[in-house]
C-alpha cells in the first residue's frame, strides 16, 4: 500500500500527544522519524528512530532536516509538536518569558516548516500539520502568552495554505482541548508573583491541571492525524476534544456568554479588592 511507504517527521515525539500520533503511525506501518532535545535518553525505549532537535535553534533544524534526508528520498508529512506552556498571569510574566514562549511555540515551528517547504516545493507534494491549541481560538486565563504563541500559529498557517496551494502541500491544524498528557507537570511559571493575583492565579491553574488529569488520552488526536493524512484533500482545522466546537463558536457569537463561563469554570473572582501591588521573584 501507499501509505506504508510516506515518511512522517514529528518533532516532540517522547511524550504526550506527540509520542502517542509517533506510536500510532509506526504501529501503522508509516516510516516514522521524531525528534528530542536529548534523544539518548529515549531512544531506548522507542520502536522509531529519535534525531536531537531544539527547535529554537537553527543549526539544530538544518542538521536535523540534512540527517533525514540522507535517510528518505521523500518527506511525506512534517508533524509540527514540539512546544512548551508558561503560566503565569501577563503581568507577572517577564518579557525574557515571554520572548521563550514565542521562539519555541512560533519562531521554532515557523522555522521548521520553513527547513522542510524547499524539499516539499520540490517533490511537489507533502502534508505540514502543525499541534496548535483549543487556546489558539480562545482566550485561557493565565496562560496569556501560551494563548497568544497559538493564536499567531493560526494566523501563520492560514495564510501559508493559500501560498503553497499551487505546490500540492496541504496544510493542517489540529486544535485540541484538553488530554491526559504531562504537560502541566512541564509547565514553566512566571518569573514574579504579584499578590493580587493570588487567588485566581491559583484557582485557573488548579482547574487547568484538574481538567488534564481527568481528561481521556490522546488517542483521538492521533487518529485525526492518521485520517488527514491519508485524506487526498484534507481541511485547515480540526478540533478535537470536549467543548472545541462549543467555547469558539460562543465566543465570536455570544461574548458575554462565553466570558461568564470562563470566570465559573476556571473560579475566577470578579469582585477581587486591590491589595498593594508587591512583586516577588520565585
């Protein structure tokens, strides 16, 4: 069969959605290639094979993108996945914070897909499916910079789809919600503490981790992936998970709605009296 034989690069591919869609695909019979910042310390326990990968650098993308194509004539699908969360209300996070939010959610996946789109322009034919977020379509609070790197993924892949159209390379974005993954556990908090924020801060983040360890694993999400790629023509955006198709379309229709919403679910307190403002580095 056809699909046996596509090659599918997937950065992030160690834990959480992206070892899962790896597992998936290999288990399919793909020829499946991740990526790891330190891939000796996985390798061992992997079925595929690991190349070193920090997105944020890009002699470490030209490396990783020159080694794969000494292994395959052909680069049938990129996964972008590799990204990190930092929580933290907008002021307590510091601009160095949020510069690193950007470079490896945005700029890291940007300068990815930009390694591979020669190879793909030339073949005439490939599939670029980026992990974005349920938080690339709304507004999480407390993860304010996380929500933004997402949105601007949206922006960047919509407009890209229309560029390399002409070049038979279909673009995709998966928008998942929540699923049981580590993610939390990797989670990098803001460089200050404002007191104010207290209270909220630490409810939004209590029901951020509470929805991921009840949620289900992502199982789903790999199987998305799995039936874009092996659709001729597939769409722009997928959502996958509780409450994906919910929260945008209240969003954009019903604004006050949504919001109060929001403020239940993540405990947020509306009527939080000022204290005087103290900043303190953890």
């Amino acid at each position: 069969m056809k699909t046996l034989a596509k090659t599918v690069l997937i950065t992030g591919a160690t834990s959480g959605i992206g070892l899962q869609i790896a597992n998936q695909l290999y288990e399919k019979g793909f020829k499946v290639y991740g990526t790891s910042r330190t891939p000796e310390k996985h390798q061992q326990r992997l079925p595929f094979e690991l190349f070193e990968l920090d997105v944020t650098s890009e002699k470490s993308i030209q490396k990783c993108v020159d080694t794969l194509i000494s292994k395959t004539k052909t680069i049938d699908v990129l996964i972008n996945n590799a990204g990190i969360g930092i929580c933290g209300s907008a002021e307590e996070t510091s601009v160095k914070q949020a510069y690193k939010q950007f470079e490896t959610n945005f700029w890291g996946t940007i300068k990815m897909t930009k390694a591979i789109l020669p190879v793909m322009r030339q073949q005439h034919f490939g599939k670029i499916i980026t992990i974005g977020s349920l938080a690339g379509l709304i507004g999480v609070p407390f993860q304010s910079y996380y929500s933004a790197s997402k949105h601007a993924l949206e922006g960047f892949f919509k407009s890209l789809k229309f560029e390399v159209a002409p070049f038979n390379i279909k673009i995709s974005v998966i928008e998942p919600g929540f699923f049981k993954t580590n993610l939390h556990n990797s989670f990098e908090f803001a460089e200050f503490a404002v007191s104010d924020y207290d209270n909220m801060r630490n409810n939004a983040l209590q029901v951020l981790s509470t929805s991921i360890d009840n949620a289900d694993t992502p199982v789903s999400v790999a199987r998305v992936i799995l039936k874009i790629i092996n659709t001729e023509n597939p769409g722009y955006s997928y959502r996958v998970g509780k409450n994906t198709l919910v929260a945008p379309w209240l969003q954009f229709l019903y604004f006050r709605l949504y919001e109060f919403g929001i403020r239940i679910k993540f405990r947020l307190e509306s009527n939080a009296k000022p204290n005087n403002v103290t900043s303190n580095r953890h």
